[in-house]
C-alpha cells in the first residue's frame, strides 16, 4: 500500500515538475499525460474507481490529445532561441515557495487532519451513480448544458474568419 | 509508516505550487495553460483523499463536476489560444500587449 503511493506520487510530481521545466513542447504535453495518468493511479490507490477512470477517459484520453492538437496548430515559424522562462523566473519560484510553505503549515496543522473515520470508504460506482442521479440530478444537467454550450462555442471561437470582400 | 491523510494532501499542496510556479514564469500560453490544468488536478486530488478519509462520497461527486467544467474550459481555451495565434502569429504570453498602456 505504501510503496505503491511512494512510487504514484514521485512519477506524479517529478513529471509534473518536467512539464513546467522542460523546453520542447511536445515533451512537455508528453509529460503532462504521465501525470494525468500518476494521479488515475493514486486515485485507484485510494479506491475510488469511478474517479480515477473518468480521469484516465477525459484527462490522459481527451485533454492530453487536444493539447497536443493545439501544438501543433500553433507551431511558430521561427524557433525560440530565447529561454522558455520569463524575466520574473526568482519571483515566480519565490512565490511558488512561499505558497507551498503557507498551504503546507496551516493544513498539516489543522484539526481536520485527526478527524478522519478510520472505516474503509467504499465508494462502489454504483453508489455513485445513485448518487448522480437523485441528489445531483440538477448540477448533472447543467453539466450537461454546460459541455453543449463549450463545444459549439470553442468551434465557433476556432473557426477561420471569412474574409471580408 | 501507513499512509495518511496528510501525504495525500501534502503531494496535492506540491502539485498545486507547480502548476503556480509554471503559470507565473512559463513564456508559453500553452504550458500557462497546462500548468493551469495541474493546479485543477491538485484540487481534485486533495477532494478524493478528503473523500476516502472522510468515508464520504460527496467529494468525489464534487471531483466528477471539476472534470466535467475543465474539460469544457480546455475545449474553449485552447480554442481561444488556436484562434489568437491565427489573427497574431505568436503564442508569447509576453507578445500580447495591446492592454498595456
């Protein structure tokens, strides 16, 4: 159990940290498909199912692809020989420090974390579904609208302008 | 050494302050873009380990919307970088400066 979480969770952060490091695009999208796919697996890990394969279909399936899609429309002419991080790069890390630093403290010192049950979850996918279906059955539609509205929108956002005669 | 809550929550705390960091010094709107995708995914992870401790199912419920709404967020945005790179040949979050005054 911990040895699995061990190895989930460092091919997790080490790819994730490759993805914001590495300079050729294509790696970077690569890596970020490692990592969508460590997290399925910690999502497996920690028994829930329905979870970490909606997150396999829609993250390492959909999102990974349509990024890589978007690479490839966008590629410039001209390489970038200049490095990949902005000016502000000893902010931007100082910055990413300090949050961690923040978030860390205060959740690793809240009286949250003792409150746990120690009874095993088992969020079966059937119960899920229930769940979906009865309680959320509102949000569940408007999810629904929403995914209609975002697909006719992003084709209308992409599609070419007809040039004005 | 069981696996806690806590472990859990720390590599989604480390997750999220990656995503930060790349979206902050990253020159490419694509990989702001993907570091914005992992800030998302670090929530989703702290929500499904809050769920399993908690013996709980509303958390990974709540996680199933997240992905829904970012998979619509992915569809428009990357419609929007596509879209902008047509009308000004550049992905350079440092090239767009027409707001600056």
């Amino acid at each position: 159990m911990s040895a699995t979480f061990v190895m989930l969770a460092v091919l997790t952060v080490v790819s994730a940290v490759a993805v914001m490091l590495l300079r050729n695009l294509v790696h970077c999208a690569l890596a970020l498909a490692v990592t969508f796919a460590g997290l399925a697996g910690i999502y497996l890990q920690l028994n829930a199912q329905f979870v970490g394969f909606a997150q396999l279909l829609v993250y390492v399936g959909a999102v990974a692809i349509l990024i890589v899609f978007a690479i490839l429309l966008t590629r410039g002419r001209e390489p970038p020989l200049q490095s990949v991080f902005s000016g502000s790069a000893i902010v931007g890390f100082g910055i990413a420090i300090v949050v961690f630093a923040v978030l860390a403290t205060m959740t690793l010192s809240s009286r949250a974390l003792g409150m746990e049950k120690p009874g095993e979850a088992n969020a079966s996918v059937a119960q899920i579904g229930e769940q979906l279906m009865t309680r959320y059955i509102l949000p569940l539609e408007v999810a629904g609208l929403l995914l209609t509205v975002a697909l006719i929108g992003a084709v209308i956002i992409a599609m070419r302008d007809k040039e004005p005669e | 050494m069981t696996i806690g809550l806590n472990h859990y929550l720390v590599v989604s705390i480390m997750l999220f302050c990656v995503g930060l960091f790349g979206v902050i010094v990253r020159r490419n709107l694509l990989v702001i873009y993907m570091g914005l995708e992992l800030m998302l995914n670090a929530a989703n992870l702290a929500l499904v380990a809050f769920s399993r401790f908690n013996d709980n199912l509303d958390g990974q419920v709540f996680v199933f919307f997240i992905i829904t709404v970012a998979a619509a967020e992915v569809a428009v945005g990357l419609a929007l970088i596509v879209a902008l790179y047509r009308k000004r040949q550049t992905v350079h979050a440092e090239d767009l400066t027409t707001l600056r005054l």
